[in-house]
C-alpha cells in the first residue's frame, strides 16, 4: 500500500498542484493531510476543493481552527501582527460556502484503519502531537518523549505536521512521521515538501521529496488581493520572517 502524506498545505494551491503533477503517474491508495490547509497563500477554495476532490483523510491544524473561530463571528487573540490578521481575516472573507461546509466538518484528529481486516498498521493523524494539537515534534525531540506521546493512541504510525520539518522517526515500536510542509517550508528551500509511506506486510518505508513549483504563482495571487507584500518574500525565500 502507498500513501501520500501532505501538511501544512497554507492555501498555496501551486504547490499542492506540483506534487500532483509529479506524482501523477503513481496510483495511490490513500492522501493523508494533517491540516493548516490554509492562511498565508492566496488560494483557499482551490486548496479545499482539491483535497474534497481526492476524497483526502483531513484534519485541522492551528490555522485553520482560527479561521473557523472567524466564519462563526468569533475573534482571537494570537497572532497579534496586523499582516499575520490580514491574512486570516481575508481567507474567511473570501472562503465560499461549500468550502467552509467542508473545514466545518473536518475533525481535530483521526485514527485511520485502512484495512481493519488485515494486519495493518493504524495510523494516528495530529497536527501537533497525541498531546496537544499546538505541540511542534522535530527530528532531535527526545526518543523518550515520542515514547511517552505513542502510549497515548493505539496508532501504530503518528504523522504530525505543525513543525513545517520532515522526518521518520521509531520510538519503540511506533513510527513518527512528519511530511514537511507543502506550501511553507522554513528551511531556505522553497520547495514544497511531502512524503511517501509504502507498507508491504511489516515493512514500513517513508520517502520524503522536495518539488520545484511556480513560487510567482503565488506572488502573483498575493499582488492581485492587495496581500502583505512579506508573505512575497516568504514565499521566495522558504523562511519565517516574522
């Protein structure tokens, strides 16, 4: 069974599209998403309505719970700079109906069986951690404290996003895997991240890959809603400026 792992989406359609197209001679047999789909790019009916179309195992991440808080009439507190509000003040302006419908019924969390009649590994899915949803796991987070988060799910297999930083990780007997971020990494590398998990009976084997995708799409989609020109750079640079 192969499985794409996408997070971190941040409505940067462009991306999404790119790891589409490198993969489209790949057949597989399940998208996995671990949520902040949107804020901070410029396309979020076009990021919704794909993961809708590919029928994609989706949760919630940090960003998209606050854009929520927004289409109920609700406000928050963080982030406090003006650009960061813009941004998520506008994706809930502009977000259509049936898209909103679709974040309203997106879960916190899944625990996905594949195939319950089969041996196969079940897999958790978490924006940040079994423990909390704002929790950021790296690839030097003490084996001991994976530990201790794998007791608190029956998932074999944890992906987690949140951290925007790709790794696969055994802690005991459960894998921790994190696919990077598909349309806002912080390393310097622009480029939009994601993974494969391949499991053959009780073999597991993840992938990560790094994919060229048009960044002046994106710029271009920031210019024509009069955005905050520092996600343009962002975008550019594949860093966190502010």
């Amino acid at each position: 069974m192969h499985i794409l792992l996408i997070s971190d989406i941040h409505a940067n359609f462009p991306a999404l599209a790119a790891i589409a197209s490198h993969f489209r001679a790949h057949s597989f047999d399940a998208i996995l998403n671990t949520g902040d789909s949107l804020v901070y790019g410029p396309f979020p009916n076009e990021t919704l309505g794909w993961l809708q179309k590919q029928q994609t195992f989706s949760i919630l991440g940090n960003t998209d719970r606050k854009v929520l808080k927004l289409l109920a009439g609700k406000s928050f507190k963080k982030p406090s700079k003006p650009e960061k509000r813009i941004m998520y003040t506008w994706t809930a302006e502009v977000l259509e109906v049936q898209h909103a419908n679709y974040l309203r019924s997106t879960p916190n969390s899944l625990n996905i069986e594949l195939e319950p009649k089969k041996a196969f590994p079940r897999i958790g899915l978490f924006h940040g951690s079994p423990a909390d949803n704002d929790e950021f796991l790296f690839p030097d987070t003490p084996i001991e404290h994976l530990c201790e988060l794998a007791k608190l799910t029956a998932a074999e297999i944890i992906i987690t996003g949140h951290s925007h930083t790709p790794y696969h990780r055994l802690a005991g007997k459960t894998h921790f895997i994190n696919p990077g971020s598909v349309g806002r990494m912080f390393d310097g590398d622009p480029r939009a991240s994601c993974a494969v998990l391949s499991v053959t009976g009780h073999d597991i084997r993840v992938d990560h890959h790094r994919i060229p995708y048009p960044i002046d799409q994106v710029v271009a989609g920031l210019k024509n809603n009069n955005l905050p020109e520092i996600y343009e750079e962002m975008f550019k640079l594949g860093k966190k400026l502010n």
